[in-house]
C-alpha cells in the first residue's frame, strides 16, 4: 500500500509539471526578444526609405479551410495579458490532452476552429494551466494565435454554472471565444461547477 501511495502521487506530480510547462510569462518572452535584439548588430541605414502603403487587398482566414489534427496535438495558443500568461493549445478536450494544458474542444455541430469565425470553446485545468483564471475580468481581452492569425476577442461576460449545464458548448452565427475551467478554484476533489469566460472578436490580424 506505500509503495501504491508512493508511485500513485509521483504520478500525479508528473502530470502536474507537464500540465504547467505549457504556460509562459508573456513579460519574459518580451525581455528576452529584447535582450536578442539588444545583441544583434544595427542594421544599414537605407538612403531612400520605400514608402509601404496599407494593402486593402491582403487575405483573411479561409472559413472553409480544415484542419486534420490528432487528438493531442499543439495547435494554438491563448493569451490573457492581464494576467501575463501565454498557454499553448491542444487538440481536444480528453484527459490526456488536458493533462498536457489547455484543450481545444472539438465538435461536429457547436463548435469551430478560430478561422470558421463562430463559436471556438477552451478548457483547462484550475490547479494546473489555469490557476490565475479568477483574476481576469470583463474588458480584458484575450488572443488566440492559430494558423498564422490573432484573434483579439474582448470578454463580455463571466459566470458560474453547474457543471452540467449544457447551453455553455452551443452552436453561435457570431465569433465567440469560450474559456471554461472547473469552480471553485480550491476546491479538493472533483469541482462541482464551472467557471466561464466570453468574448467577442474584437480584432484580426496575420501573426
């Protein structure tokens, strides 16, 4: 029995730290991009600087475009400055993609990837990925990068519901980005709600 308490909470742990690895600061990955350009030499002055006009014409996502992921696979990735995190992004909401971070949830009728423009939904953990979720708040924004896009969507809306509430995961005409953990955030055991996070597309622009 010590032994399969022993090798049981080694398990856990592991599971933790991997969970935990797909999240970055946002502010080291700036400092970092600086200190490299810091170090780079100074380019050549150009003598006549080009003029670069605004293209009206440049291409947008592909709506129509589709993606052949396996389940598991780093896809994506979330942003929420307001709390300087970047979360990488997985294909799928199983148990063992959400032990390597935040999932994808993927659906035939009610969800989309970010590029269909409807409704994308996200999932994680509260003790792992997602621990500082509680402090973001309406009007923050997040971004999702998939595909060479961002998409910047402004939160509207958060609340608690049961966790089996089904009209959370729905079928929406607008762009919508949808972020759901388990609540309460220190809750010991399985959490008997859900926190949820909303927002509109606000912004799209090539990465």
């Amino acid at each position: 029995m010590v032994i399969f308490g022993v090798s049981l909470a080694a398990w856990s742990g592991y599971d933790w730290i991997q969970s935990t690895q797909s999240v970055e600061s946002i502010d080291e990955d700036a400092e970092l991009a600086e200190e490299m350009q810091a170090e780079a030499p100074e380019p050549e002055p150009e003598l006549e600087p080009e003029l670069v006009e605004e293209n009206e014409d440049a291409e947008s996502p592909d709506p129509s475009q589709t993606y052949d992921f396996d389940k598991g696979d780093e896809m994506a990735s979330l942003e929420l400055p307001s709390i300087d995190s970047r979360f990488e992004v997985f294909w799928g909401t199983d148990d063992a993609t959400l032990d390597q971070g935040v999932g994808m949830y993927v659906s035939d009728e009610w969800t989309e990837t970010p590029n269909v423009q409807k409704h994308t939904v996200l999932s994680g953990h509260r003790d792992t990925v997602f621990t500082e979720l509680g402090e973001v708040e309406e009007g923050d924004v997040m971004h999702v990068e998939f595909d060479g896009w961002v998409y910047e969507y402004e939160i509207d809306d958060i609340w608690i519901t049961d966790a089996d509430d089904r009209t959370v995961i729905v079928e929406k005409e607008e762009s919508v980005l949808t972020v759901t953990t388990c609540y309460p955030f220190d809750y010991i055991g399985a959490a008997p709600d859900r926190y949820i996070m909303q927002g509109e597309l606000v912004d799209l622009y090539e990465k």
